[in-house]
C-alpha cells in the first residue's frame, strides 16, 4: 500500500511540476486545457493524443496542455464517459438504438463504433459534442482558479530583478557622445 501512495504522490508531484512549468500565458495555457478536454470527448480513443496536437497547432493554443487533457477519458473513465455520450446522443437525437456497448476500450473500439453503424457512431459524436463542449468550459476556468490558488511564490530577490527590468527597458537610455 505504501508504494501505491508513493507513486500516486510521484505522479501527483511530477504533474504538478509540469503544470508549473508549461510555456505560455494563462489564457495560452488555459485555451489547450480546454482544447484538449473538448477532444476528450470525441469517441477516438487511441488517436486523440493525435488529434489535439494538431488541432492545438493550427488554432496556436498549448499543445503540451491540449495532449495532457485528453486524458479525461482514459482505461478507467472512457467506459462510463462514452456511455453517458452514447445516452445523451440518443436522447438528443430522438432515437432507440440496440447496441450492446463494449465493456472496456481497446485500439479496435472506434472501429467496433463505426461497424455498429452510422446512428450509432453520430449518437457518440452529438452526445461527445455537448460534453465536450461543457469540459472545455470546466478545463478553462478550472485551469486559471487553480493556477491563482496554486501559483508558486517568487522570491522578492526575483521581483525586484523583474522590476530593475523593467524600469531600464521601459526609460529612455542617453549615452554620452564623445565630443571631436
């Protein structure tokens, strides 16, 4: 038991670490989060990571953050978050499908979603679209109150520096001429 607290505290450290240390602005940082959660959504699994790359790429938002959040449906939560998408889409699409869903995800389940039939596949994009949509508004917001919360403490030594800085950056600098 102790080693699984250990590592699940490594984990936690590390990610935190990399939260922190991720280039960029907020809003920046914030944009790929929400990204990549919306993608999460989207019923690909195996090829998200993909996706979110290149999607964060061509709206230039963080593609490290938009990878990171595609996580949201993973071996654990796909199952019970497809599903729901799957119900949602059903409901919003107004139709009674036979579908026996898989009972855990694997590289081949896009394609058990796309043999199962056109309907089938648009219930999980309508419903995925809706969640995705609300996931991307949670990963946005949720990013800036925990980055405000969070946020590490700079030294007043690197404060001042920061602010010596800016003062000579942002004042007129007069070189003396030499005189002939």
């Amino acid at each position: 038991m102790s080693n699984r607290r250990y590592s699940v505290k490594h984990f936690a450290r590390k990610l935190k670490e990399k939260l922190f240390s991720l280039k960029g602005t907020p809003q920046y940082i914030a944009k790929g989060f929400a990204l990549g959660s919306f993608i999460g959504m989207v019923p690909i699994p195996g090829f998200q990571v993909f996706v979110a790359f290149f999607l964060a790429a061509w709206f230039k938002v963080n593609k490290t953050a938009a990878c990171m959040a595609v996580f949201n449906t993973n071996a654990v939560t796909g199952i019970p978050i497809f599903y729901f998408n799957y119900w949602l889409g059903k409901r919003l699409l107004g139709i009674q499908l036979d579908f026996a869903f898989p009972k855990s995800i694997s590289w081949d389940f896009a394609l058990i979603i796309w043999n199962a039939g056109k309907m089938v596949f648009a219930s999980l994009v309508v419903g995925g679209f809706f969640t995705g949509i609300l996931a991307a508004i949670l990963a946005y917001y949720s990013y800036f109150l925990w980055i405000r919360w969070r946020k590490p403490i700079i030294s007043s030594k690197t404060q001042y520096a920061e602010s010596r800085l800016d003062q000579a950056l942002n004042t007129e600098t007069s070189f003396p001429h030499k005189q002939s």
